[in-house]
C-alpha cells in the first residue's frame, strides 16, 4: 500500500473528440486525439530503472475502468485526488455540456501507473518530457477494498464506478 498512482497526460482527449466529430459539434479549440505510440515514455521509464507495480493504457472505459480494475483485482482501495486529475478546458467543457464524466472518456495515448512511493519523482520528470499535464492522480489504500474513492476539493467523498453502458461504441 504504498504505491501511487500516476497518469501520463491529460484525460478525454480521443473520446471528446470522436464524440464532437461524430456529433458534429463544432468547437474553436485545439481539441485533438491523444492518439500516440506509449513506447518510447515506458521505455524510458524502465530504463531509468522506475518499480512499476502496474501499467495500462486507458482506452475503453477510461481512467475509472483501469482503476476499478485495479481496486478489484489487487485487492485495494484507490483514493483518488480529484481536483489532481488533468483534463483541459475543452474535455471539461464537453463534458459539462453533455453530461460526461471525463474519467469515463477513451483515450488513446495516455496510460495509468502504479509505481512505488519512492520512484514518483523520478516518474514525474520522465513523464513530463513527454507531456506537461502528466501528473500523480492517487494513492494505494485500505480504506474500502476493491473501490476507487473520489476525494472532492470540498471533503466530501464518492465512490467512482466502472463506466457502463456504451459512453462511445467500440470505434479501434
């Protein structure tokens, strides 16, 4: 239970923009796939000798499915900072518009890591040659095996789900 965990760039990208596409919503913004190859980040990672516990891409389902699993699978709790979780203005924006949660959204280019306490800043700088916004987004706990805690900027707490239904029908 001392790990943390760490995603490699911004959320929602792909699936916000699949979805304006598809929609035809027209936005004046730089909103674009993170679609990207992940190897040359997770090369270095190792490389550079980080412990990492586990690592996934956040395609379907997001960020909340890669965590939710994780919850269940190793048999934790996640608690997640939420107001640490990168998402640029026009994700939050379509989301708010539409209804979305961001953590929900596909991505394509961006992964989720669990690594030891002890490596993070070691991670943090490598993560960020590749993307600014990559950042540590939670931490491994016992408080409520097997579910992913929001923590809320106002103390207040909710569980985060994994997604259901069809957010974006399989598109890759």
């Amino acid at each position: 239970e001392d790990d943390t965990i760490l995603v490699s760039r911004d959320i929602g990208c792909h699936g916000a923009t699949i979805f304006a596409t598809r929609e035809g919503i027209e936005f004046e913004s730089e909103l674009k796939s993170d679609c990207a190859s992940l190897y040359p980040v997770v090369k270095k990672l190792i490389d550079e000798g980080v412990k990492i516990t586990a690592l996934r891409d956040a395609t379907r389902g997001g960020v909340a499915a890669v965590l939710n699993e994780w919850a269940k699978q190793s048999d934790v709790c996640i608690e997640v900072d939420e107001q640490s979780i990168p998402i640029s203005q026009e994700v939050y924006g379509m989301c708010e518009m539409l209804g979305f949660e961001a953590t929900a959204l596909a991505n394509e280019g961006t992964f989720v890591l669990a690594i030891k306490k002890e490596d993070e800043q070691k991670a943090l700088e490598i993560l960020k040659e590749f993307n600014q916004n990559a950042t540590t987004i939670a931490k491994v706990t016992s408080t409520h095996k097997h579910k992913v805690i929001l923590n809320s900027s106002y103390g207040t707490q909710r569980f985060l789900d994994t997604p259901t239904g069809e957010l974006l029908p399989r598109i890759c």
